[in-house]
C-alpha cells in the first residue's frame, strides 16, 4: 500500500504544509484571491512589496508579455506598511491555516527600518522578505543588492529591528551569486531567496518606442528558470541557512528541479498571472508527483543533486 507523501517543510523555524508559496508581487495581499484559490492549501505567500508610505507605481504601459515570460515595470505599488496592518492583516488573520510572509522595500536604510517597525506592531506576519532589488537613493541610485557593502549594511539594520524571521531576497542582476549570498547569511539573514527578475526591454519596432514606459522592465516566467536554478545552486552552496528558489516555476517538476538544486522551499510568480490558481494546483501535482516517484518526504530533495 502506498503512503501519503509527506509535503511539509520548514526554514528559519516556520512550519509549511508543501513548498510551494505565492511570489510577491503576483499574489496581492493575498486575501484578494480568496475566492479563487483555497489560501489554506498553500505552503505560504508573499504579499506585496511593502514601504513606509503608499506608492502609485510607474505609468502605463507597465506589463509586455514575452516569448515564455513577462517583462513588468509595476514601480513597486502599494498601499503602504501601515494601511497593511490595519486594512488587510485583520482579514488574513481571520482565516486559519495560513502562512503569511510581508515583502519589504525602500530607498535608504531608513525606509526600511521604519517598515519594518510599522509591521512589527501587526500580528500574523511569519516573517519578513527583503526586497534588496530598489535603488539606493543615497548611493547614487545603485540597487543595494548589486552591491556587498550596501546589501551588508541594508540586511545588518533589518535585522536589528525585525522582531521575525528575516528572509533575503536577491538580485539575480550580480556577477557573483555566491557572493551576494555569503555577504546576506554574514550580515544575519535567517534565509535568502532568489531570484527576483532579470534588467531587461524591449521595443516596439513599428512605433520604434519602448514597449514599458519605464523603458527597463523587470523579466520572469519560464525564460529565466534555468538562469534561476544555476543561481539557487551557486547560492546554496555558499551558504548554510535556507534558500527559497524561484523563477519560472508553473509545474510540480519545476519544483522538484529548485528543491534538487538546493531550495527548501520555492515561489510561483509569473504562473499567476497565467492561471490564478497555478499554485494550488502545482501543490495537487506535487502529492501525485510524490507518490509515483515513490518519495515519502519531500523535504529530503533538498540539495539532492546527484553528481
Ligand atoms: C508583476 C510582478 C510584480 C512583482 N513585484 C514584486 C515585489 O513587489 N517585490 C518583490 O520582491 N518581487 C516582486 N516580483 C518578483 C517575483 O516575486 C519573482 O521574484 C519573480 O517574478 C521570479 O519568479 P517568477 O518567474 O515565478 O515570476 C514581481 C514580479 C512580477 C511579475
């Protein structure tokens, strides 16, 4: 007789029914996509990138679909770490069961200190993911995460006021991985996650205009996962504490594939967009793929490569 597979898995001391949690920024705060899809069977989700102050976002056109992905330049939209709290956290907190990790932004260190001092105040949150992927405003605009120092600097002071665990996710926009990976665990990271999108564009050649208005927009979906998966798999092995793969993720295999590379857990993004039950149903895959592959827990994946 055939077991049930064994889905659960955990980092930095948060439990997970499955691996499988919604990417920031394609999942909205979660409690939009109640009716749609059942919260409850998900490992977790991400919410929307969170700053100090509610932001519009960059003008229209902001999304171009592309062969295989997606290139979007939303500029980080949001209603801001406060409206956060009281608006949409007491809703969330109303359902059980679910796992809720608040994503975190801003332009100076101070920025993000003070979101994450707002969103310490709000209960439910399991943890926090830094987004390093902004300009650095008094670094003369260059992404904190492209760079050791400032992705030091910015991940040692989240860390001195985040009252939860604390997950870092980079920039895949690096020459070393590794590095960036090294320098996130050093400076305190509980786990890093990886990877954000690609600098990418593309134009129109009729209009010869630029099809994001923003000109450079952000690329994910299926284009980037092999990308992706190198770079969870350069990233794990430089450090000891966990890594969240994602990039491209939209089947249980695509899953599988992360967690051999080296993630404990992954994050479906661009799939959402396609179909807003993409990760509901990849768990649904994930059990099936389990038990015909005869693997009891799935935990034990993790890194399994084999040479
Ligand atoms: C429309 C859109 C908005 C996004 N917004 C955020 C965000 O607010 N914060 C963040 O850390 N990542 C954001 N991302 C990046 C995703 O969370 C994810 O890292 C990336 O898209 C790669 O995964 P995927 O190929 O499965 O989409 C966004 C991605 C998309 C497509």
């Amino acid at each position: 007789m055939r077991t049930i597979p064994d889905l659960r898995v955990s980092f930095a001391g948060i439990e997970l029914k499955n691996p499988v949690i919604a990417a920031s920024g394609t999942f909205a705060y979660g409690i939009e996509f109640e009716d749609v899809v059942h919260l409850d069977r998900l490992g977790g989700f991400v919410v929307k990138g969170l700053s100090r102050e509610p932001m519009i976002g960059n003008p229209p056109p902001r999304l171009y679909e592309t062969a295989a992905g997606m290139l979007n330049s939303i500029g980080l939209q949001n209603i801001g770490a406060r409206a956060f709290i009281d608006e949409k956290l007491p809703k969330l907190r109303a359902l059980k069961d679910i796992v809720v990790v608040a994503n975190v932004f801003g332009y100076t260190r101070e920025d993000y200190e003070h979101t994450i001092q707002i969103l310490n105040e709000g209960e439910g949150i399991a943890a926090y993911e830094l987004n390093v992927s902004c300009p650095n405003t008094q670094h003369g605009g260059i992404q904190f995460g492209s760079d050791p120092r400032t992705l030091d600097e910015v991940v040692t002071t989240a860390k001195r006021f985040s009252q939860r665990p604390l997950i870092v996710k980079l920039s895949p926009n690096v020459t070393s991985i590794g590095q960036m990976a090294h320098v996130a665990q050093e400076a305190g990271a509980d786990a890093i996650s990886l990877v954000n999108t690609f600098v990418a564009m593309s134009i129109d050649v009729d209009t010869r205009k630029p099809r994001i208005a923003n000109v450079t927009a952000g690329l994910s979906g299926p284009a980037i996962r092999p990308i992706a998966v190198r770079m969870v798999y350069e990233a794990s092995k430089s450090v000891q504490i966990p890594v969240i793969g994602m990039g491209g993720i939209s089947t249980a295999a695509d899953v599988i594939e992360f967690m051999l590379a080296g993630a404990s857990a992954v994050q479906v993004g661009t799939a959402s967009y396609w179909d807003p039950r993409a990760s509901e149903k990849i768990v649904g895959e994930l059990g099936r793929w389990c038990s015909e592959h005869e693997v009891q827990r799935i935990a034990e994946l993790t890194g399994g490569m084999q040479g």
